[in-house]
C-alpha cells in the first residue's frame, strides 16, 4: 500500500512544510539518510503546544503535539526526497520505513521494548 493511500485511508492530510522558525536547515540528506531538525507541533505557521506534559499539556494534547510534529516531519522529507515510495520492511525487530526508496525511521517493536537491537 502506498503511503499518500494509507495516510488517505487514516484522513491525515499533509499540511505544508514548516518554515524554519530561526536561522537552520530543516532537512540535510547523507548518502541515504535524511536528518530532520527542527520538526515541531506547528499549525498555519504558529506554535500550536509548548509546555511540559502532565504540567502545562494534558496527555490528549500531548498525542495531538506529537501528531502535529510527525505530520510536519513527513511534509519536509516529503518535500526534500520527493514523493513517498513503496518502501517499508522489519529489520531487527523493528518496524522501517522510508520515502523515495530510502531509509527514514525505524520504531521500536512493542515485544522488544525501547532496547537497542542485539
């Protein structure tokens, strides 16, 4: 299944890149390695969360932050490699994906914990 069908299937949309909000690089690719910086909660240009969970941000707004940095994240490697492509694979116990044929992200599998692989 393509990513732009899955994120369809989910009815996420992809807002527009983030403008940088000081002077950085929000994305620099290495061989087939893209490095992100920067990536916040941002919505129509503007911060949309700051604050410590559980102090400032209740736990329901901390998923939404969360959710508003990884879609801003997609939107930039997106707009740095192109469009998504059919890449996704389990390597080591861990779940990989990637965008334009390259490695992206990998996330811990649930049955192995936040352990490193080994």
């Amino acid at each position: 299944m393509s990513y732009e069908r899955k994120l369809n299937e989910l009815h996420l949309e992809l807002p527009l890149p983030p403008q940088p909000l000081a002077t950085y690089v929000p994305a620099v690719q290495a061989g087939d390695l893209l490095f992100l910086s920067g990536v916040l909660p941002m919505r129509d240009g503007q911060l949309a969360f700051s604050g410590k969970l559980g102090r400032d941000l209740t736990v329901e707004q901390g998923m939404e932050a969360a959710r508003l940095a990884l879609l801003n994240a997609l939107a930039i490697a997106k707009q740095e490699l192109g469009t998504f492509g059919p890449y996704c694979t389990r390597r080591e116990g861990r779940r990989a994906c990637g965008v334009g044929g390259r490695f992206c992200a990998a996330a811990p599998s649930p049955q192995r914990g936040l352990r490193p692989p080994g």
